[in-house]
C-alpha cells in the first residue's frame, strides 16, 4: 500500500433515488466508526440532480466522477480507487456503523480470503426481514445452491485486479463464480453490517423468467467449468441463441452428469438447466 493512501475504497455507484434515500446511504458511510477509507461515488444518472446534492456535502473522502451504465460505473470506480480494501456499497443501502472495522478486521486476520461479505437485514419490499447466512468457506457449488452472496455488502483486496463484466444485472454472479474458479476464497461473516434495500420495481422482480434464463447460463458456464467439462459452447453461451444437434446431444450429457453429482453436493438440477434448456 502507498504512503498516505487510504486502507479502505468505497465504491458506490449512484441512479435516480430519492434525496433523502440517497443521502442516507451516503452518511452511513461516512459515518463509519473506521475512518481511514475514501469514498467513491460514481454518478450514473444524466442530469446534475446527484452532483447538486453531493456538492452540498463537506468530507474530503468524497470523490465523485459521472460515467453511463451500471457496470461502467462499477469498474471506474474500481480503477480510481487507492484502498488496499475495496468494499462495495449500493446507493438504496445501508451500512451499519461499524461495518467497515469488522470487514477490515476480518480480512487483516484471515489472510487467505480475498473476499468478505455479511449477514443482512432487507428492507422495502421484505420490510425487516432477514436471512442468516454465514459461512466461513464458501465454494462454488454452495454459492450455486443458495445464492447466498451478497454483492452490495463486498468487501475484497485491491490486489486481485476485479473488474466486471457487462452482464446486466447479473455481472456480480457472474464474477463470484469466475473468482471462485481461480482458486479466490469468499467468507461471509457472522454478523449483520447491511441494511439491503429491496424494490418491488427491481428487474428480477419485473422479469424473473428473464433473470432465471440469465443465472441458468452463468451456472451452467461455472459448472462445465468447474467438473472440466468440454461443452463447445461455452465461450459462446452468453450470446448465443442457435444451437446445433451435436451441441443439445454434449449438454444432456452434461446434464446427465449433473444429475449423477447432485446427491453429493445438493444440486438442484432441474431448477439450473430448465430455464436454458427452455431457450435452446
């Protein structure tokens, strides 16, 4: 780490919220009980309604730069960022004040993982409801079972050079599955740092067949991956629409193979091929 950086990076790209839903988010951070990190807010939104509010706010953490599309704003701010730590935040969210000191400290004490995330509380549409999901090891195949981590409350180490891919919404799975493919290790801490904002206007509540299709694909790519399957498709499967008898006979093959896996490892096979096989 550089001489007078920050330890800690949060990045958080900004849309159309409310004033007050907005500026919420914002003090939860700087209103951390850890204060060495710099905040990053990249600004999504084509008029100067964020930045007018933003401006009004004096904290010399704050950097603020516009950029377009969510995934553009995600990794800007990747790239701008000093932190030897880079933690996650959503605009709609909130952090819990010690948040970042638990993160931080996890990670200084568990130098094998790479990345960290928390129990935590929903609110909006799932008014406080909440959901316990520790786990000190996560691996592919559980996070593939239960979805269980959780992309706004990230904390992970610059040094692993993140950056996201333009999969609209679901680049956060399909980085958490590439990670875990090299070898990165997930932790999820035993405590709730998040307050997770739920819509009920959200794309996987508007169109979840659409959302089902999408994460059917990126386990599917994970998967073959991971048993080392040689599907010819694979590099292609995120685009292609047109597949060829050979192709369908390889992916029931890979099916099968699933199926044969699934008692080992809780693998609902049928929930993460149907939605694919339905588009093939």
């Amino acid at each position: 780490m550089k001489k007078n950086c920050p330890r800690v990076s949060v990045v958080m790209p900004i849309f159309k919220h409310s004033k007050e839903q907005l500026l919420t988010a914002i003090n939860s951070i700087l209103n951390q009980t850890f204060k060495d990190f710099e905040f990053i807010i990249v600004d999504g939104s084509a008029d100067e309604i964020n930045s007018q509010l933003i401006s009004t706010i004096k904290d010399e953490r704050i950097k603020y730069f516009k950029q377009k599309g969510y995934v553009n704003c995600l990794n800007l701010g990747i790239e701008n960022s000093l932190g030897e730590y880079i933690a996650r935040m959503d605009s709609d969210d909130i952090s819990y004040p010690t948040r970042l000191e638990e993160q931080v400290k996890f990670l200084d004490n568990n130098p094998e993982v790479s990345l960290c995330s928390c129990l935590i509380e929903r609110f909006g549409y799932f008014e406080g409801y909440k959901k316990s999901r520790h786990k000190k090891n996560v691996d592919l195949i559980s996070t593939i079972a239960s979805s269980e981590f959780i992309h706004t409350a990230m904390m992970f180490r610059k040094d692993i050079n993140l950056k996201y891919e333009h999969l609209k919404p679901m680049e956060d799975c399909l980085l958490f599955r590439k990670l875990l493919l090299e070898g990165y290790k997930f932790a999820i801490i035993d405590k709730f740092l998040l307050k997770s904002y739920i819509s009920n206007c959200s794309l996987m509540r508007k169109y979840p067949k659409y959302i089902e299709h999408f994460m059917s694909r990126i386990n599917i790519f994970a998967l073959a991956k991971h048993y080392n399957f040689n599907l010819s498709f694979i590099d292609e499967i995120f685009t292609k629409k047109n597949y060829t008898i050979n192709e369908i006979d390889e992916y029931l093959k890979f099916v099968h193979l699933l199926m044969k896996k699934s008692n080992d490892h809780q693998l609902d096979v049928l929930k993460i091929c149907k939605p694919f096989f339905s588009y093939m």
